[in-house]
C-alpha cells in the first residue's frame, strides 16, 4: 500500500478510535477514579490505559472497546496500588506517627481500604445497577468469582458503612 | 441511595477531569501516533514512527514519598521553633500541631478523638479539631453523611460535602471558622474568602492541622454584620 493512503488510514481510525474514545471517557473516568489508589490521578490512569490499548490495537478494532479499557485501567490501577503500598511500607519505617497522611475520617477512607477490583465491583454493583453475570463478563472474570469477591468487599467494610447496603 | 452508594458516588466523582480530547490527544502523542504528524519515510515506503514526549503528572512513588518526608520535616521543624508559642496562650490540639495555637474562643474539654460517623440518629461521638471546635460524623436520613460540629455556644450539623470551593461555616464568638475539605485529586485551597452582609469581603489563609484532610481560617466578623457566605479557593 503506498505510503499516502496508509497515513491516510492511519488519520481515519484516529478520527474513529477519537471519536469512540470521547464516547466512553466519561464512564472511563469515574472507574478509574473509584478503582484508583488515592495518589493516583484518574484521568493519569485512564491515559495510560488508552495509550497502552492503542499500542496494540485501533479501539474500533476492538469487538468491547469499553470492556478492554475497564480491564487495562483495573490492571493498572492495581499495579499502581501495590507499588504504593510498598512505598507506604518502607517510608512508614522511616516517619514518625506525626507525619501520616492526612485523611478523612469518613466513608470514602474505609472504600479506599479495599483493593482495586472489590471496589470495581461494588463499584459497578451499587453505582452502575450491573448483575454479576454483567461485572463478570465486563472485567473478564467468572461470575462466582465476582460474587465471592464482592461479598468479601462487603465484609470488609465497617459495619455502620454497608449496614443498609445490604 | 444508600451511605455505600453515596460513598461510591462521592468517590467516582472525585477531581476535575481533564476532558477526553486533552487525554486523547496527549496519548497518541506520547506514543508518537500518526496524529502526531511525525511519520518518517525511510527507503522502500517502510516508516517509523516518531515518538514526541509529553510529560505526564506522575513521578516514581518513592521519589514523592522522599520529597514528601523532607517537607515533613522542614515544616514540623519551623513550627517547632517559629510558629510554636513560648507561653500559656494556648493549648494544643489534642496532639493536633496546628499553626493556630492561640484559642481566641472558649475551649472545649478534650473529647475521645475517636473520629466514626454513628448511625442516623445516635449519639454523636465528637472529634477534638480544635481546642475550641469539636467535629462528629453522622449518617443522614437520605443516606449521606453529616459533619456535625460543636463549640462551646452552639453545634450544628451539615452535608460532609463540602468540598472546596464550598466551606461550612462554623459561627464562634466574635468571628467564624471557616472549614473546607480539598477535594480528592483536586488542589489543596489555600484561602477562605468571606462576604459580609455589607458586601464586603475578607480574605484568611487556610491551616491544615497534621493527621486529618478538613482545612480551616479564622474569620473575625466587624460589628453590626453577619457573614453570608464564604468560599475556599
């Protein structure tokens, strides 16, 4: 194919992977505000995910765009988590009590406890009205185990949190 | 909507999104996309791409949590010598090393500092903030949360929501506390802006005490006006 029209492809699916993109920002963002750790900026984790989907693909290549995304910003998100702790960890070591991070004694404390893909899944559970069959089929996984991963979420928070949730 | 939905609500809301363009735009540019215009021909119509470099907010974690133990250290350091009174003009904030030593109101006796939200209609269990400003968390009929707040003439409950640029505004004695939380992801306010009944204005920086994410500003209120509202910027 002569170099013209390949570029010329090239701009087309940009203008198609823009326009797809524009379309799922919005649900794109407030997951990956829910399922990012704290320091982490939801529109840095949604950036990365686009950026390391289109490495691979063109989004209108793809037969669930919005299903590929949620999953590369979960992974991502708990990557960044686990990184995180680490760095938690060490430094805790290293400060005194005096210099913890300041935090807010509310509920949003104890949903940022819970590990990335709970909070996806109550997440999409309580905010999006999805069942488990749709989580699981959304973030690749089985069914039981979104059930399963869900109920533990739930455990793990306090009681005065989920005490009308459920 | 129950308190875990409106938790979940409140943490899916969280920051100022930057918009779909702007990320688009710049991870296409980062990875050096065709939109980037940067397509380079060598020999036989083979092409490579060239990558322009947008720098993205996000540094190792352990060079901000470096950075951050450092300013720890600094600050706690000019507060111990600088800010911190030499005399009895003021009482700590139950552990709480606040630049705002000095209690212009009534104090408060120190309360468990054992910061929960109780059920709707329990009793509230109050969180020593200042020596003259106790905060509690109480769940609300619709499912949301209050900040209830107490001095020593008066207590009230709100929305917790107040997120900057909104505030609550705590009346005490001859002036008012105005409190704002920063928004997650969001900029830390740095200053509370008052209006008076008469139209005008004043300006105080805020002071974060160590260990909790509400801001504050003391406001003194002239006589002979109220304050209508406040805001944090």
């Amino acid at each position: 194919m002569p170099i013209g029209s390949r570029m010329e492809n090239s701009k087309q699916d940009v203008s198609a992977d823009a326009a797809i993109f524009a379309e799922l920002y919005p649900q794109l963002r407030r997951f990956a505000a829910v399922v990012a750790p704290r320091e982490v900026d939801p529109d840095d984790l949604v950036q990365d995910g686009l950026e390391r989907t289109l490495r691979k693909h063109s989004l209108s290549s793809l037969t669930n765009a919005k299903a590929y995304l949620f999953r590369v910003i979960l992974n991502l998100a708990s990557n960044e988590r686990r990184g995180l702790m680490r760095a938690r960890r060490a430094f805790s070591r290293l400060s005194s009590e005096d210099t913890a991070e300041p935090a807010y004694p509310s509920d949003l404390t104890e949903l940022l406890r819970l590990p990335s893909p709970q909070r996806a899944m109550l997440y999409l559970r309580e905010v999006q009205g999805f069942t488990y069959r749709e989580i699981a089929s959304l973030l690749g996984m089985s069914e039981e185990a979104v059930a399963k991963a869900s109920r533990r979420a739930r455990a793990r928070l306090s009681d005065e949190l989920r005490e009308d949730s459920i | 909507m129950n308190r875990l939905h409106s938790a979940l609500e409140g943490l899916a809301s969280r920051g100022t999104p930057r918009g779909a363009d702007e990320i688009f735009s710049d991870a296409t540019q980062s990875m050096g996309s065709p939109t980037s215009e940067a397509l380079v021909r060598i020999d036989q119509g083979d092409e490579i791409m060239v990558s322009s470099t947008v720098s993205r907010r996000q540094y190792p974690a352990w060079l901000m949590f470096a950075a951050a133990f450092g300013v720890v250290l600094i600050v706690g350091l000019a507060i111990t010598l600088v800010v911190r009174p030499t005399g009895d003009t003021g009482r700590d904030v139950a552990g709480n090393n606040t630049a705002s030593s000095v209690v212009p109101g009534p104090t408060l006796p120190p309360s468990d500092n054992v910061p929960m939200t109780v059920p709707a209609g329990s009793d509230l269990s109050y969180y020593s903030y200042l020596p003259d400003l106790h905060l509690g968390w109480r769940a609300a009929e619709d499912g949301n949360t209050d900040l209830c707040w107490k001095t020593a003439s008066d207590e009230g409950c709100e929305s917790d929501l107040f997120y900057a640029p909104d505030t609550v505004i705590i009346p005490n004695g001859n002036h008012v506390i105005v409190l704002t939380r920063p928004a997650l992801g969001g900029e830390t306010p740095t200053e509370a802006v008052v209006t008076f009944s008469n139209g005008e204005t004043a300006n105080e920086a805020f002071t974060t005490p160590s260990g909790i994410a509400i801001a504050f500003a003391r406001v003194e209120v002239p006589d002979g006006v109220t304050v209508t509202s406040a805001s944090a910027n």
